[in-house]
C-alpha cells in the first residue's frame, strides 16, 4: 500500500509543472505579487519596522492620553491576527498607543491600504492612519498627510461621528505659517461597524486620491506647479494611532469624554497594510 502511494505522487510530481504553488495564480494576484512593495499581515510585531511612541498627555494637540508601549501589541480577533491599539482609561489617566515606521520603512508615490476594524468613537475617541515625510525635518515642512481620521466634532454634532471620515494634508516652512487643505465624506453606512474597512492612498508626482472601501474620497492637486509640491516629494513613513480627546474632537475635559469610561478598554484592530506600485 505504502509503495503505491509513493509511485503514484511520485507520478504526479512528474507531470505536473514547476511553480511556486500547488496551484496556478490568477493574473491578478501575478500582478499584485510584482507590484507588491511592502505588505504586514501583522502575525507578528516587527519591531524592525514599527516604533512603538511614548509620550504624556497634551504632547499634541491637546490629546488627553499617553501613549506608552503596553496599549500597542499583535493578537487576535475572531481568526485574524491583527495589530491591536488599545485606549484604557484609569481614574484620571487614559492610555493609548501609537506607532509608526520612521527610519525602517518609507514609500514614494504608489498606493497604500489598510485593513481597519474601528471602535465607536462618539464622543471622544480620534482614531487616524496617515503618513509624515521621513526626512528630518519639522513639522509641517516635513509634510504631513492624513488618510483617515475619525471622531470630528462636527461629526459628533450632526449625528454623523459613525460616518464621516476626515483627510488632509499639511505643508508650509513652519508651524506659523503652517497650510493645510482638508475635507470629509459622510458615508451613507456607518464605518464603525464591528466590520473591517479599507483605507487607501493613491499617490503620484501630481496627485494625492484617498478612498473608503474604492470610493474616492477627495483627489489633492500636490503638482510641480503647486506651492505644495516639495513638501511631497520625499518618503513617508505610516502611523497608526488612538487618540483620546483633543482639538479634533472639542473635548479636552476628561469627564467628557463618553466614549471610554472608567475601568473600560477601546480596541483599533489593522488586519494588514500593504504598498504597491
């Protein structure tokens, strides 16, 4: 019984062509293979490529919590292994996590995505994905563009903190006399719906297009003859964070803040992030 078994794989090994699979990809996935520039499905924490930030509370636009080490790991949701950002409030103190890919892994131009499970941020939380220039040097001159950002007060005060998503770019030679362009789409269903989401970037020479599962959000004219153009014309790196509180969402007291109560924990899950060509 053994020996037939082995003549016969042995036959089908033989008749069947040398590939990288048991199966034939299809055109697509032979095209998304070669144009495939970086892709974390996050089974693992790289710490080669993501920087797990530290900082107190109002680092930033008068943000409510600390980001430390221990609210960003990787783990599981359902069958997926995800990076997981958590919010925590204790007493008087929130926690939250952020982290970014400055000096290990940058892009210029192509298409950036991620897969993006989010928690109900009514009224108080302010989840992002967005890249900044990794080229030294300060904010904005770095160059700053966000993909998705979610939690706006104007948002929270049409009823809409579930549907609207918020982009931008920032640019300018210093934070006096920083620019910035901006705009929102409000979805007709909610994004923050226990379900996983798609947030890209399309990116050229001339161009910046964000979209929300394929549907175009709002295209950036970042062309040669634009004011804005150097300041997109070097690698950027990712970021991904929970933000609790601050100037985005209109609350900077933290017995406002209704969506983390005290004692509770707020999951962001990214099921993967990938840049190609």
């Amino acid at each position: 019984m053994k020996t037939s078994i082995i003549l016969f794989l042995a036959f089908i090994l033989s008749t069947t062509p040398s590939c990288s699979s048991t199966e034939t990809p299809s055109k697509q996935n032979e095209e998304e293979d070669q144009n495939l520039i970086y892709k974390d499905d996050f089974d693992t924490f790289r710490a080669y490529i993501w920087n797990k930030e530290v900082h107190n509370p109002g680092w930033v636009n008068s943000e409510l919590q600390a980001y430390d080490t221990d609210h960003v790991n990787v783990g599981k949701d359902g069958d997926k292994s995800v990076l997981i950002i958590t919010a925590e409030r204790k007493g008087n103190r929130i926690y939250s996590g952020r982290v970014n890919s400055k000096g290990n892994k940058s892009f210029k131009y192509g298409t950036i995505e991620a897969s993006i499970r989010l928690p109900k941020s009514n009224a108080g939380l302010w989840p992002a994905f967005w890249a900044m220039g990794d080229n030294d040097k300060e904010w904005p001159k770095c160059g700053e563009i966000d993909i998705m950002e979610m939690g706006e007060k104007s948002g929270m005060a049409s009823g809409n903190s579930e549907k609207q998503v918020n982009t931008a770019i920032h640019f300018g030679e210093s934070a006096a006399t920083h620019k910035q362009e901006y705009d929102l789409k409000i979805f007709p269903n909610s994004l923050q719906d226990d379900k996983y989401h798609t947030y890209s970037m399309k990116w050229s020479e001339n161009e910046i297009t964000i979209s929300v599962d394929g549907v175009k959000l709002h295209t950036y004219d970042i062309s040669p003859s634009t004011e804005k153009h150097q300041y997109f014309s070097d690698n950027f790196f990712m970021i991904f964070n929970l933000a609790v509180g601050g100037a985005f969402t209109g609350i900077t007291d933290i017995d406002k803040i209704t969506a983390l109560k005290d004692g509770e924990k707020v999951n962001m899950y990214v099921d993967w992030i990938k840049i190609t060509k």
